[in-house]
C-alpha cells in the first residue's frame, strides 16, 4: 500500500525445485562390516558425498563412529574392534539430502545333528525328535543373547542331493525345511520363523547328478534379522510363524 492508500500489484517469479527423499541401496556383507567396507548407492543415481556411521556391539553406546566421503559408493573405514551387531549409517547427496539406515550385519548358524528323513518324505520320525530337542536347547540360548539387541528372526534352509530332478528336489528341501521349522514353532521358539529348500544347488559335497550323497541331505538353522538373499529361481520364503 502507498502513501494515500493506493495499492498495486508486484508480480513475482521465482523456480521451485522438488526432489523425492534420498532412498539408498546398501550392499552390506558380515564380513566386509567386520573388515570396515560397505558400498551404497542412491536407487536415482545422484552422487552421494559423505557419510556418518556408528557401530554397536552389545551396548546401546556405540563402541565406534567415524564420518568420511564416500568415493565410488564405498563406505570405508577401520577394521572394527568388536563384534558388529548394529551398524547405523548415514549418508549425505550433493543435493543436501540425507538417508539413515539400521543395518543387521551378521548371522549365526546354529550348529545341529542333521535330521534324517525316509526318502522322498517330509516327516520327521519320532527316533529323530531327539536331534531337534537337543538343538532347541542351542537355539534358545542364541535367539535369548542376540535378541536382547536385535529383533532376530530364524531361518531354516533345506538341502538334498542330486537323486531326482531339479525341481522336485527343490520342493522336498522346502518341504523337509518346513517341517523343521514347524516343529521348533510348536515346541515354542517366539519369534518370527521363514524355511525355504535350495535343493541341489548348493551341495556341501560335489557330486555327478543322480548321487545319493547324506552330506548333501542337510539343512542350515540360522538366527539373523535381515532376511537372507535367495539365488534366483530358488523358492521363497514361507513365513511359519
């Protein structure tokens, strides 16, 4: 308004820019947190430029933080101290964006008598059960410990040999996987529990096709909080519970 209450009218112009929230693709392996390396990349392709992280063992105090420039979408820094149980990374663009996120690095395989089923069957005997209470006492004390600082999930992954085909053999390990799994669930493990079977393709003794070989006819019980990685065409997994 002008002197004698006149008005007019300014026009303006001006450029607004609007960009989504930085969203991130971390590629962390056990042993290359425990080494202190990482990669990340922004999933719109934008240059990230620094980084802050903080590490955890078993404490809420992380037991390390260090920031830095990311080169190359590498994060890297020195070997940690400790067992890493809780990593949180943050990770900095060139358009001021920033992204936090929890990572889980680890694993723990449950050591066990494997189980023996009659072929092609998914039952589990009652001569067997002993071998399963036996790892259930191993399992509550791990899924007990790590789960005081994590929220830890169980996997069950089933394995066979080469007698059969490929296909059948993925749905008997998945099978055999669940019926583990299933028993652990009613015998009272508490958390979230997924089984899946790789069939033949990751046999713990090579052999020609068509080889009856028990080494192979195994399955993996491992305690972890971020879902394993499937190869692909391998089953999903099956939540249990």
């Amino acid at each position: 308004m002008f002197e004698g209450g006149e008005t007019a009218q300014m026009p303006l112009a001006f450029d607004v820019s609007l960009f989504a929230a930085l969203d991130v693709r971390v590629d962390a392996t056990p042993e290359g947190v425990a080494e202190g390396r990482l990669s990340v990349e922004a999933t719109d392709g934008v240059k990230l430029t620094r980084f802050d992280l903080r590490l955890y063992s078993r404490s809420d105090e992380p037991f390390f933080e260090t920031s830095g420039p990311v080169e190359d979408r590498r994060v890297e820094w020195q070997k940690a101290s400790q067992l890493v149980l809780r990593a949180v990374l943050v990770v900095h663009d060139e358009l001021k964006r920033f992204r936090e996120v929890t990572l889980y690095p680890w694993r723990v395989n449950i050591p066990h008598e494997e189980v023996h089923f009659d072929t092609g069957s998914a039952t589990i005997s009652s001569a067997e059960e002993p071998k399963l209470t036996r790892t259930f006492d191993e399992l509550r004390g791990t899924l007990a410990d790590y789960g005081r600082w994590a929220p830890v999930k169980l996997f069950v992954v089933g394995h066979t040999d080469t007698v059969g085909s490929e296909r059948s053999n993925y749905e008997l390990s998945k099978a055999r996987a669940t019926a583990i799994a299933t028993w652990f669930a009613k015998r009272g493990v508490d958390v979230p529990i997924y089984a899946t079977g790789l069939g033949e393709t990751n046999l713990a003794t090579q052999t020609p096709d068509e080889t009856d070989e028990a080494q192979n006819r195994r399955a993996e019980y491992v305690v972890a909080v971020e879902i394993p990685v499937l190869p692909s065409g391998a089953p999903r997994w099956t939540t249990i519970r």
